[in-house]
C-alpha cells in the first residue's frame, strides 16, 4: 500500500522502515501548506483517509474530526537540540484511539533527520 507523507522532510530510514511494519510500501512526499482549506487541498491528492503527516495540533483535529486516520512520528527528543532526529516509532492515530508501531532499526543504524526546512 502506498500512504501519502504530508511534511517538508524527507522520511529517514527508520520512518520508513517503520511505514513497512505497518503495511505501507509506497510513500510519496508531498509539501502541503496548511490552512483552513486542509481538507479540500488532501482530497486534491488522495482520496484515502489515511494520511502520514508532521502538522500543528489543530490540523490533525480537523482531519480526526473528518474520519482521517492520522500516521504521527514519534522521534527521540535529544537529538532535536542538534537538529536532528533519530525515529522511536510511530503513532496511528483515530478519533476513537491511538496505537503505537515500534521502529524496527535500532537508533545507531539510523541515518539522522533533518530538521531545517527542506533541507536547508
């Protein structure tokens, strides 16, 4: 299955080995800037309800509220202060509940993410 990556960050090797674990193949990037019109502009993309996204709270309630399924990245907060991030794992988010994928690489075999805006 592919999943739609909602974010200005490229996914790390864990993010995606993550992805795998939970049935994702096939993601595709796309840079979304979010407003009021979040839902219109995801269903411009996809018309799947589930989607993988890095958004401030008040997005991701929009999309819950609408019957969105909400993939959240969890990352090892330490590595922020560098401006890297190394993926604990990842979230899957409903209205309803919240179940956690463990990230299969352990962190020393992860590649760092970066968090500057599209890599600069």
């Amino acid at each position: 299955m592919k999943i739609y990556w909602f974010s200005r960050h490229d996914l790390t090797n864990g993010q995606v080995e993550t992805l795998k674990t939970m049935g994702y193949n096939a993601h595709e990037k796309k840079d979304l800037v979010f407003n009021d019109q979040i839902i219109e502009q995801i269903r411009g993309i996809t018309p799947d309800k589930i989607v993988a996204l890095v958004a401030p709270l008040k997005y991701g309630l929009i999309l819950l509220r609408e019957g969105y399924s909400i993939i959240e990245f969890e990352n090892v907060p330490s590595a922020r202060q560098e401006g890297t991030f190394l993926c604990r794992g990842a979230w899957m988010h409903t209205l309803q509940d919240s179940k956690f994928f463990p990230c299969p690489v352990p962190l020393e075999a992860q590649e760092q993410g970066d968090l500057s805006y599209n890599g600069r």
